[in-house]
C-alpha cells in the first residue's frame, strides 16, 4: 500500500512535525510511505531530528502571510497537487484544522476533488467554546458541519470530550485519537534543572514553552507578584517571549525582590529542553486564556506525574473534575491564581495521579498514537476506544 502523510507545518514548534511523522513512521516499516510537508522545513535541522528512514519526504511550495481561507484553499491545491504525483491508496492528515471545514464546504457546492481517495483526518482544535462567546460557538457549529461533509473516510478528534459529544448519531466514523505524549527522559528533577542552567535548589514554578498572550504568561507574572512564598520558591519561565511579555516582565523586575525570585530564558526550546522544564518543575503553571481546546502540557504534566495550576474554565476544569491533575483558580484574578500557585506547591510533594489518569495517559502515549493510525490506515476503521473514555 502507498500512503501519503500530508502536514502544512511551517515550523517546527507543538505538536504538528511530531504528529505527521509519527504517523509516517508507524506506516512506514511495511508500507511505501512519503511524507509530505513544505520546502520552508528542508535542511531544518529541528526538522530533521523527526525524519527516519522508514519513509521517503516530498517538499511542497507554500506562500506564506495568507489569511485563514487562504491558506486553507493554498493547502487543497498543495494536496491535490501531490495526489497527482504520488497516486497513493490512502492519505493520511494528522492536523487537518481550518484545512478540513473548507473542503468540506466546497463539497457542499459540488467539488469532487477527493471523492475517490481514502482520507483520514484529525482535528486538533476544540469545536465547543465557552458559554460567554455565542457567536463563536455558532462559527463552530458551522465549521462542524461542513467538517462533515468533506470527502473523508474517517474524521478523529483529539479531544476526548468533544468525542463524547459529537460521536453519537453521526454517519461519518468518528474516533478518537491520542495526543501523543513520549515516555519522560529518565532523569531526576535535579538533573534536569542541572541541564538547562538553572539553581538545583528550591521549588520551582515552571511555564514551559511560547510565553504568549494565550497561554497567559502575563497572569502568572501578576498572580506570582501578588503572593507571598518563601525565600526558596521561584518563578520559571522557560520559552519565547512576546514583546508585551518582556515588556511586562521587565517593569516587574524592577522590583528586587521580584527579581531574585524569577527566572527566565527568553528563547525556543527544543523538544528536549522542554521536557527537561516540565521535569525540573515542582509544579507547573497553566493560566490559559484559552481553554477549549486540550493541552499537550497538560497531558505530559499528567504522564510524567507534575502538579498543574490552571485557569479554572472550560478544557482545564474538564479534565481536572475527570482526572484530578492540580490546582485550579481564577487566573484573571491574580491573588486568587497566586493563592492557588502556592496551594499546589504544598500539595505537590505528595502529588500522584490516580489510576484513572493513568490509564489516560497510556492511551495518550507515542505507541498508542502509532498503533491508532495504522489500524485506520490499514483497516479503514476506526478503532474502539478504552472503557475509562466512554464515561
């Protein structure tokens, strides 16, 4: 069988070069694989460290700076063009958001672009939002539906309560997929904190990765400044930050004691360095404005057995009620968010997940997301998920 792995990664940043070639790889020992993503990422060396021998890679031409349709029309005609090239029997897209609803909307209008081609898709972005934002929550209703009507075989969610809710009465196979998660580097907090640099002693807060205006780097630094902790407690922000981040973090640190009590490291990880922030962490802190939507921090918090303080809304208070993974609380609120911060630093030298939570995680794991899609791609069913998902 000839498969095509399709992924329109500009960069390799979160989950999507991971995800394509994850799926690539799994296909790859007994089928002829190619893995096609776009020229911006030959001879990237971040990009390489995802590519084996188990499968061949084709770039494609991109123009980048297009808005949202775009980009969406630019990618069909990308994969319709390698289809063209490769005549696979299947194609499989592992991060298929924005991309999905729009070639569902052409089909409504008759396009037939695909309608002999084996595609499974999955949608990484949550479909439901908060109750606040009505007219969102009707444009996602909408991208729904037209999701629905594009040529694919199989449509996968990542998310296992938007499968819940949209798995029943529905034509299409819906499934749900993993969010892979790897299996934690076997080294100790103090190792890891030795390996990025940083003091082996005291107890850290971390923020690891983008420290962007969504993940709410900006109420971790107010919520930390509003709070009293002891003389060994830091805040770690470990990622990139936004120009209004440094700005404001910057303005606190003219504060001396708030300078002594943070640190940061203003620039990318690699995949590896972001496993040795969450694994040098105490806790670890998610106050995301945006919260419909799962978090691969999170899921690696819960395998790798590290305490969250999270915003207490939507995807995060979902799978906190479910799994019990932290500490939660108003994070627009700073003393209330500072007061949960140290809440979870007690609570965190006993902090165990249960079993429920590690059953969710086993399912989230690298092998699992490889075993998943080649079931799908070899079968073209999806397979059923774990009982502890069901409920």
């Amino acid at each position: 069988m000839k498969i095509l792995v399709f992924d329109r990664v500009m960069r390799v940043v979160g989950h999507r070069l991971p995800y394509a070639s994850l799926v690539a790889d799994a296909l790859g020992k007994e089928h002829e694989v190619v893995l096609a993503i776009p020229t911006e990422l030959r001879g990237n060396t971040d990009a390489d460290a995802y590519l084996t021998s188990n499968f061949q890679t084709d770039y494609f031409p991109t123009r980048q700076k297009k808005k949202a349709l775009g980009t969406a029309l630019e990618t069909r005609k990308n994969l319709r063009d390698l289809l063209q090239k490769h005549e696979p029997d299947a194609v499989a897209i592992p991060t298929a958001d924005g991309f999905a609803p729009t070639c569902g909307l052409l089909a409504m209008l008759g396009d037939q672009s695909f309608k002999e081609t084996s595609l499974h898709i999955c949608v990484m972005r949550g479909l439901q939002v908060l109750p606040e934002r009505p007219l969102k929550q009707w444009l996602c209703r909408m991208s729904w539906r037209a999701l629905k009507k594009g040529p694919w075989q199989n449509i996968l969610l990542i998310d296992p309560r938007e499968w819940s809710r949209l798995k029943e009465n529905e034509k299409k196979q819906i499934g749900l997929c993993p969010d892979p998660v790897p299996a934690p580097l076997p080294i100790s907090r103090t190792a890891a904190r030795e390996l990025l640099g940083l003091p082996t002693e005291g107890k850290f807060i971390v923020s690891p990765g983008e420290q962007s205006h969504r993940k709410g780097t900006d109420l971790l630094i107010r919520g930390f400044a509003a709070t009293q902790f002891e003389d060994s407690t830091y805040l770690v922000l470990m990622g990139k930050l936004t120009d209004a981040n440094r700005q404001l973090l910057s303005k606190y640190m003219e504060n001396e004691h708030f300078r002594k009590k943070v640190i940061f490291q203003d620039r990318f990880l690699t995949e590896t360095e972001f496993q040795h922030a969450i694994l040098a962490s105490n806790v670890v802190a998610t106050p995301y404005r945006s919260v419909d939507r799962p978090s691969g921090i999170v899921l690696r918090c819960m395998t790798w057995e590290r305490m969250i303080v999270f915003n207490d809304r939507g995807w995060l208070n979902w799978i906190n009620q479910k799994y019990q993974v932290g500490v939660g609380a108003d994070a627009q609120n700073a003393k209330a968010y500072g007061e949960a911060l140290r809440r979870g630093l007690q609570e965190s030298e006993k902090f165990k997940t249960n079993t429920t939570a590690q059953a969710f995680a086993k399912f989230n794991s690298e092998d699992n997301f490889r075993a998943i899609w080649k079931h799908i791609i070899t079968s073209g069913h999806v397979s059923s998920p774990p009982e502890f998902l069901v409920s």
